[in-house]
C-alpha cells in the first residue's frame, strides 16, 4: 500500500470544485456547498482506492509529468477532435460513403501505464477510433478507416503522450499490423 499525499488531495479537490463551478456556472452559496460535499464525498470514496498500486510498472518509474506541457496536450487534444471530427463528417455524409472498418493493433514505447491509458483514452475520444485492449505495450484499435495513407491512428498524438512524460520520442509506435480479417486477429 502507498501512502496518501495530502498536496494531491488538496490539488484533487480545487480541480474538481473548478470543474464543478464550471459546469453548474452558478456561484451562490447553495451551488457552491452542493459542489463541497460532492467533491468531498468523491474523493472520500476514492481514498482507500488511491492506497493501493494497480500497476507495478508504475512503482519503479519515476514520473516525470510536465504540467505546462499538459495544457498545450489539451489544447493539442481538442484540435485532434475537430479534425477528426471533420474527416468523419466527411465520410458519412459522401455519397460513396467510403467507410471501411478495421482493427489497428501497434505497439508503444511509453514509459508507464498510466501514460498508456492516456493514449488509450486520447484515442477513444478522438471521433472515428476506439481503444478496445491495452495490455502491455500492445494497443488494439477499432478504426473506421483501414486504409494506410490515412491517418486512423494520429502518430503524434502517442509523441504528445510521451512529451508529457518527458520521455524520448524518436520512434513511440511501432509495429503497426491493420487486421481485415478474423485470421489475422
């Protein structure tokens, strides 16, 4: 078991309650204590989660998170989802509809687990791509592209992801395989 910083959980709860206050955009006293307790009652939930170590990967690496480089991935992240959106939209509403699904299996070089549920995560919310398997360093992709010249799986956002970490970003995905077929899986 791990032992709890309090700065985190400090962090955790002005973000959280940012967040609340946000998306409420009411800033009385009733909103505000409604927004408290919810906030308190999440991360009292999450407190005897937070002790234990899910992945042992993550014991031995040391992160080296940036948290300026973290906001420009943001913002990264959010222009990846209206070009995709775009390139969807395209997709459906061509009178051809050139849809041809596809399953993408590639390997990562990121240093931890974490990093990788990110990419995994950054994948999914991205229109078009959903990370069905993590498991190692091994990612399965459902993707409504297959074909190689497009971008079904963005490249860089897997070095945006490494970047985060400060990790080196020569070569962050390799061994991409496209799967047509139930064989090939």
């Amino acid at each position: 078991m791990k032992r709890i910083n309090p700065r985190n959980i400090v962090l955790n709860f002005i973000l959280m309650m940012a967040f609340w206050l946000i998306l409420s955009g009411y800033f009385d006293l009733f909103h505000i204590s409604l927004g408290v307790l919810s906030v308190g009652s999440v991360l009292w939930f999450n407190s005897k989660l937070r002790r234990y170590v899910f992945f042992p990967d993550n014991v031995l690496v040391k992160t080296n998170f940036s948290i300026l480089r973290f906001f420009y991935f943001i913002i990264f992240l959010v222009w990846e989802i209206i070009t995709s959106s775009m390139r969807i939209a395209y997709l459906i509403i061509h009178p051809q509809m050139p849809i041809k699904t596809g399953l993408i299996k590639f390997k990562t070089n990121l240093p931890n687990m974490v990093s990788k549920v990110i990419l995994g995560n950054s994948i999914s919310i991205t229109p078009g791509t959903v990370t069905l398997h993590i498991e190692g360093d091994d990612f399965l992709v459902h993707s409504l592209t297959n074909e190689t010249d497009e971008a079904h799986i963005d490249h860089s956002l897997a070095v945006e992801v490494a970047k985060l970490y400060k990790t080196e970003v020569e070569r962050v995905v390799c061994d991409e395989v496209i799967i047509d077929s139930e064989e090939d899986l």
